[in-house]
C-alpha cells in the first residue's frame, strides 16, 4: 500500500546530481523528502506536494524519505519531442507504475551508439567485479585505482536496490572518478540506460571504453533471512552473464566480522549462496591476507565448499587500507564506518587490486 500525504515545501536542504533534498510541512508536522527534479520538476519554497512516506514511516536505513510524487500545482512542462517518435527513446524504465520514465536505450535505434552495439559480442575479456551491496562500490574502486590510477572503470547499477541512481550520494561523490554509469534493467538515471545486464556490460566495454566494470546493485538491498530472499542473488546471474560475453568475473565476497546477524558474519549467506548456488562458472574470490583472527579462520572453513567451482586468490592487502582511508566518499555499510567493519571494505578493496592485476 502507498502511504499518501500532501505537505507544503518549507526549504530546500541540499541537492546532488538528480537529486533535491527538502523540508515539507505536512498535517503530521515536518518531514524530510526526496524529490527527482527529471521526474516531477523543480520544487521550490511554497510549492504544494503528494508524497509518498512509506519508506520514512517504517524507517527504512537507506530509503528513508518521503518521496515527491508530484508537485500538481506546477507541473513541469513535456519533453521537446512530441512523442509521436521513438527518436527520443522508448525504454520504459520502472514500467506501469505512476512515475515510469522513457529514456534513450544505448542500443536501441535512435542512440549514436546503435551500431557498435549490434555487431559487439563479446566484452574480450574485460575484468568485472561483483558486488552484493552498493557501500562496495567505492572500496572497489579504491582497490582498482590503488595500483591502477589510470584504469577507466565504470558501474553498471542493477535494479535490485534503488532504481533511480540519482538516489546514491556515493555516486555522486565518484563521478569524477569513474568512466559512467550504466543502469540496467527497471534501474534509471545513469549516464547510459541499458535493458538488461548483457547489454549494460557491452556498453561498459564498447561505449565508455571500460578496462574494468563494477556490478552491483543501488542502495537499498533487499532481504528477507531465508536462503533464496534477498536481491543480492543477482549476482550469481551477472557472473553468468560475464562469463557468456567473454569477461572475467571476479567476485566481491561479503566479509564481516562487524554484522551483527550471525548469517552475515564470516562470510555472508548471500555470498555463499549467489556464488556457491547460483554462478554456474568459475569466478575469481579475492580474499585479503590482512583479515585479522579468528575472522580469517570462519572465512576459509566458509569458503572451502566454493573452491569446487571458483579461484581463491590471496591477495596482498599492503597499501590497501590507504587507499580506503584516501576514498573520496565516506564509506559505510549498513550504518558501520570504515573501522567498524575494516573486513568488509578491505576484501571489496582486495577485490578491486585483483582485478587491476589482471589488466596486465
């Protein structure tokens, strides 16, 4: 069910790349909202909003917001084309709910991109790192760029999390730092719009000239406690999809010794469960030499019954934490700092220098 109110917009706090963070005045007094200014305009002091307060009434970490559904009394005018073409795009992103957005797909026949993409079949042998969770972004990121400064690596956002990547102040923050984002699937709002993972991934490659792709999802991971509920299980369909395109998969294992649910810790069961049930090919694990005891024991008695199928690959964590420290965004998992779950960022970071190496 969709929790409705109407509120008034008091002031605008701060806004990022998509985004426009607000305080609104509603009959349950004042609220923090969300708007997307490429859906529902620009709000503005004054404005009169419907919102959507689902998420900010269960207190969701990532999604808590109330959300701008409209702004009725000034609506933003329609796009420049008149809709009669598919010259503008028609991919239906978030398809039938109220606020599905057409955009330009990179492969489909009015993107300048179109021909590149028909005849590409192969991603030759690009290395792509896996990820359950979007807090593993930047860590990759920073582990690439550790030993590989010059590396273009882009981000293909799946729709298992947050659809609008306008969401991810991270994103944000890395914008300068990454070769663009793709978002693929219902996921939108990337630099290039993609249907499915396999077309996201050939983008990567042939369209922002990617030496390395980061795949994970938005913000807001889903889970349910059981074995097969939770988003995350994506991840074994991506090393799939790597695999069939010609890439290298190389998985960003969940680690922790921070979590304090017993089924995250060592390593996740989302982990174990997308790589050790779902992948159907081999993938490269990355495991850091600096994880500290008895973490290091749970992760190798964990990871033993993967290694019928998959490449562990120890990988020297010297200058690893540096690098997390020098990240240009904060880091923060699930509401825990950098020192507060050091396992998680410095594996993500492992991740990352393994698949630098394999550039070479």
């Amino acid at each position: 069910m969709v929790r409705w109110r109407s509120g008034t917009v008091r002031s605008v706090r701060r806004s990022w790349h998509g985004a426009v963070e607000l305080d609104v005045t509603t009959d349950d007094g004042p609220l923090r909202a969300l708007a997307y200014p490429d859906l529902v305009g620009a709000p503005e002091p004054g404005d009169r909003v419907l919102l959507n307060v689902g998420a900010l009434v269960m207190g969701l970490g990532t999604g808590g917001y109330a959300l701008v559904v409209a702004i009725p009394d000034r609506l933003p005018a329609d796009p420049a084309d008149d809709g009669s073409t598919r010259d503008a795009g028609h991919l239906v992103k978030a398809r039938y709910t109220p606020l599905q957005p057409i955009r330009l797909g990179v492969d489909e026949e009015a993107s300048p991109h179109r021909a590149v993409l028909a005849t590409a079949e192969s991603i030759e042998g690009m290395p792509v790192v896996t990820a359950d969770l979007h807090s593993a972004l930047p860590a990759i990121l920073a582990g690439v760029h550790a030993d590989r400064p010059g590396a273009r690596v882009a981000y293909l956002m799946t729709d298992g999390g947050a659809l609008p990547a306008w969401f991810s102040r991270t994103l944000d923050g890395l914008r300068g730092h990454l070769a663009g984002t793709v978002t693929t699937g219902q996921a939108f709002g990337g630099d290039l719009e993609a249907s499915t993972v396999h077309t996201g991934l050939l983008a990567a490659r042939h369209v922002l000239h990617a030496d390395v792709t980061i795949v994970a999802q938005g913000p807001g991971n889903l889970g349910t406690g059981t074995t097969w509920g939770f988003s995350g299980v994506a991840l074994g369909e991506a090393v799939n999809a790597i695999a069939v395109l010609g890439g290298r998969p190389v998985g960003s294992l969940r680690i922790s010794d921070g979590d304090g649910r017993e089924r995250h810790r060592g390593v996740s069961h989302h982990s174990l469960t997308a790589y050790g049930k779902v992948a159907l090919v081999p993938a490269d694990l990355p495991v850091p030499d600096g994880l500290p005891q008895p973490l290091a024991a749970e992760v190798e008695a964990a990871l033993a019954p993967l290694t019928a199928r998959h490449r562990l690959v120890r990988v020297p964590s010297a200058g690893l934490d540096r690098a997390l420290r020098d990240c240009p965004v904060p880091l923060s998992t699930m509401g825990r700092k950098l020192d507060q779950d050091h396992g998680y960022f410095l594996t993500a970071a492992a991740a990352g220098r393994h698949a630098a190496s394999l550039l070479a």
